[in-house]
C-alpha cells in the first residue's frame, strides 16, 4: 500500500487547461472518490496517477517515490475500467492470473493465489468459465481480482459501475467496498454518481472545471457544502437567492421571496447577493401562527405533487425562479393543487453558500 501526493498538478491540451494547479494527498489505505460531472478533470486526474499522460507541471509522489515521470507498467497500480477488459478468450482464472503469468511466478503458486482470490471476490466455482458466460457484476468482480492479483500499491477504478443496472449497481458498491476493506489497499474510484460516492467512500473529492470544489466525508460535504456547486450538485437542495440586509444577534439576515430569513452567523457576514440552501427533508408544513421561534418561515401556493413511494415531494411556489421542494410522508401531503399552504424550517438548517 502507499499514499499518494500530487501537488501543484496542470494539465493543458493544446489551449484548454484540464486541470489548474491540483494539490491532492490520498492517505493510505483509503478510499478516496473523485466525483463530478462530465469535463470535471476526475478522469484527467486518474489517468495521471496511473501514468497514461504526464502533467504540464507538477509533481505527482506515490509513497516516497517521485513518479511524475515514470511509465504506468512500472508505477505498480491496478487499473479498474468500466468495461471490464476481460480477455474474451481466456478462462476467468487465465485472466485473474494474467499479471502473474507475465511476470513469470511459479504455476502453483499462480494458482493459490487465484483461488485465494476467487474466494474473496465469492466466485470460487467460476474459474474454468469464461467471460462472456457470467454475468455483468461477475466480471466486474473478476476485473478487481485481476487488477489486484499481483498486489498494487494503489487502486484505481474509472466508473467501473456505469454499465450496470440500478439493483446490481447498488449490490456492487457493497462487494467493491467490502473487497477494498479486507485488502485495505489505497484506491481512487471515479464517479458522477453522488450516491455511488456516498456509499463508498472514506473521503469525497469534488471537482467542477478543473478544479477542486471541497473535499470530505459524505456527511460533511453533504450537511455542510461550501459552495453553491457542490450544494446543488451532491443531494437535492433548494437554492434561495436573496440580499443580505443585516444582522440580528448571532443570525445573518437574508431577503428573499419579501421575507427575512435568519442564517446562523459562522463567519463575517456576507455583503449583498447571497444564496440560502435548505435541503427537501429539513422543510416541513407549518402554521404561521405556531410555528417555533427558531424556524424560518416562507409562504407559499402548492403547484404540483409527486409520489416516490414512501415519500411525496411538494412544488411550493414562493415568488422566486422555481418552486421550492418538500419531501413529506403521503399521509401527511395535502392533495388539492393551488392552496396556500406555510413552509418552516429551523434556523440552524440553513446553509450560507458562496456564489
């Protein structure tokens, strides 16, 4: 196992710059989830750290060892694609032993430590089998075992759950998680999926046109986003766009739908436009009159209603851009469209964000 340091990383091709001064430390044994949308920089950042481009500038450390220059076959990473890579022609445990075969260790012991691996990744009756006659999540399973055979210092995954469905993409995150724990073997995995991150992962990296957003847990960056981006981007938010107009006490007041909303004050107060994010599941229905003395309170008119099982999402219309949502049990959800209904939430639910 190693860490792995990159600091001060560009990345240009031609005029477009990738990737702007990135300074990233991976700590050992973690799982690390580099997620974003598409043109984010997380696979320009992979491929980096597996040696398939070199940087413009930069430093890329993997332990103590400087590999910004050194070629991928001698950086001792496992590599994880999305589509699998499995050789067609040869049995599941040809493939898994492929590495070791290559770099010539003993017959048996190639085959001890396929079985060894076939029994980790729960396949031990596949390994006479051949790709194409197991299933999407066996091979992606069969892929990790590869990639890990002759034991690397680093894992990297690209997306290695895109091509599967929702229920056995949800039953790999278990077993890919599971597996990397039991090796605990560094591993950087890439997503666009904010719910595959948060599943996975020990830390969250979240990047947005070459650069670094935040960084933390699921939970850290999920209760408390730093900026606007990363707000909307992991998890449903409602974003109110608003004035500061002053302060009250330890609360930062924010106009906004012609109300005062209070922010609790963590930082200096901010100066003019700002935005306020409250996520679904912190609004609830309320009475203006009996609403507690720490709840911000909107009105507003119901425009629409949808129905998620066990639970009914509310489009409220309160005079900004869009209708703000609630996330509500059905037996509590009013049916009628256009009534004038009052939404809360308490004070310290709001999130002051940085355009």
């Amino acid at each position: 196992m190693s860490h792995v340091n990159l600091s001060k990383v560009v990345k240009r091709f031609g005029d477009f710059t990738a990737l702007h001064e990135l300074d990233l430390d991976i700590k050992e044994g973690e799982f690390l989830t580099l997620l974003g949308p598409s043109g984010c920089g997380k696979t320009t950042t992979l491929r980096l750290i597996a040696g398939f481009i070199q940087p413009t500038q930069g430093t890329i450390m993997l332990g103590e060892e400087d590999v910004t220059q050194v070629a991928p076959q001698h950086r001792e990473i496992g590599m994880v694609f999305q589509d699998y890579a499995l050789f067609p022609h040869m049995t599941i445990a040809e493939n898994i032993g492929f590495g070791l075969k290559e770099r010539k260790y003993p017959k048996a012991d190639i085959a001890a430590r396929v079985g060894e691996l076939l029994d980790l990744i729960h396949l031990p009756e596949v390994g006479d089998r051949y790709p194409a006659e197991v299933s999407g999540g066996q091979q992606q399973r069969i892929a990790v075992a590869r990639a890990v055979a002759y034991p690397p210092k680093v894992l990297l995954m690209d997306e290695p759950l895109g091509a599967l469905d929702l229920k056995l993409r949800e039953t790999m995150q278990v077993e890919l998680r599971r597996i990397q724990q039991e090796l605990k073997i560094t591993t950087v995995y890439v997503t666009h999926d904010q719910t595959e991150a948060m599943n996975m992962s020990d830390r969250i990296v979240v990047m947005n046109t070459g650069r670094i957003e935040q960084i933390g847990s699921a939970e850290g960056i999920y209760n408390s986003p730093e900026t606007r981006f990363v707000a909307d981007f992991v998890g449903q938010i409602n974003l109110l766009d608003g004035e500061v107009t002053g302060t009250d006490g330890d609360h930062i007041l924010v106009r906004t739908a012609d109300t005062d909303i209070r922010v609790v004050q963590k930082n200096v107060a901010p100066i003019g436009s700002t935005c306020v994010g409250v996520r679904p599941e912190q609004l609830q229905l309320v009475s203006p009159d009996s609403a507690p003395p720490d709840f911000n309170v909107l009105q507003g008119k119901l425009v629409g209603r949808t129905f998620a099982g066990n639970l009914t999402r509310l489009f409220i219309e309160i005079g900004l851009d869009k209708p703000v949502v609630i996330e509500c049990k059905p037996q509590d959800a009013p049916t009628e469209i256009g009534i004038e209904l009052s939404i809360g939430w308490p004070i310290e639910q709001s999130t002051l964000l940085n355009k």
